[in-house]
C-alpha cells in the first residue's frame, strides 16, 4: 500500500497520542529516535510535546505517512533558525513503524522530505544517525554521504556509548531529480 502524505497536520490531541505510540514503538524495535530500548509513553511524552511545540510554533515542520487512517511513519524538518544555514535543514525523529518496515516505507518519507525541501528552496538536507545499528547504509542508499563523526557522543548506557554519525545530502535540481533511482520506494 502507498503511503498517503501530509505535511503539518492538525497537531490534534489524537495525532499527538499516535506520534508517542509510532515514537515507542519504534524505539522498543531497536529503532534510534531519541531513546533506548525500553521505553514508555511516559518517557517519550516530554520529548514529543517539546519537538511538536517547534512545529505549532513553527519554524519546523512534520511530515507523516498515513497507510489508510494509520500513521506509520513520520519525521520533522527542523530549521537551523541561523541565517547563515537557511539553505538547509536537518531531518530528525526519522521513524517508520516496526511493522511496517520492508514495505520501502522509509525510501518513499525520505523522498517525500526531499521533495518538500526542495519546494521550500532547500538546497541540502542533514541527518545524525547513531554508529552500530547499520541506519548508516539505508541513509548511504539514499544518496547521503558521511561528513563526519562525533565519538562516543550518544550514552546508550552508563557503560556504553556511540559514535554520531552526519551525514548529509545535497538536494538535486529539477534535471538531476529525473533521472533519480526511484526503486528505492
């Protein structure tokens, strides 16, 4: 099924309870938004209430699949909000649903990012992906290129930690975006 898309949706009170359970499911899966595996809806509140105020307040925005009425997969394109960055944004909180997965759900978000991006006159795009989970190929698939690395910058426990990976896109131009690969949806 083809993902349906909606840039800044109501931030309803419904939309904001499917964004923390998408969020903690996610997490719970071994997915890298913002926490470690378990987590509670309790946990995730705060940070979701936080990152949404960004969006109704604005300068960021959300962009959510629907599979049907069903959110599955979500992510927010945050601005540097320094005029010096203004060319580009950053993707954060990139989350598809767990069960959902394998269906080129994640391919077709990232497009779709890209695509509004492009509208709104970005000219790249920059993602932080956390080392030891493989989420570096699936961004490298993508067209993203690695730029650099924090070490040991993400506590994942009180033992353990990861590198930070920033990697980043440069968005192509109407001639370039025909010929872009578009199995990966």
């Amino acid at each position: 099924m083809d993902l349906r898309f909606v840039l800044d949706p109501d931030l309803t009170p419904e939309l904001r309870e499917q964004l923390v359970a998408l969020w903690v499911d996610a997490t719970n899966a071994g997915g890298a938004v913002g926490f470690v595996a378990p987590v509670t809806a309790a946990e995730v509140h705060p940070v979701a209430a936080s990152t949404l105020a960004e969006v109704a307040d604005g300068p960021d925005r959300l962009l959510a699949g629907y599979e049907g009425d069903r959110l599955v997969a979500v992510l927010v394109i945050v601005d540097n909000r320094f005029h010096l960055k203004a060319h580009w944004r950053v993707l954060k909180r990139v989350m598809v649903h767990p069960d959902t997965q394998g269906r080129g759900h994640g391919a077709a978000l990232m497009r779709e990012a890209e695509r509004v991006a492009r509208t709104m006159g970005v000219a790249a795009l920059h993602v932080t992906v956390r080392d030891g989970l493989g989420l570096d190929g699936f961004y490298r698939r993508l067209g993203y290129r690695e730029v650099g690395r924090l070490p040991a910058a993400l506590r994942v426990s009180p033992t353990g930690s990861r590198d930070e990976i920033l990697m980043w896109r440069d968005l192509p131009g109407p001639a370039e975006d025909q010929n872009a690969d578009r199995s990966l949806y």
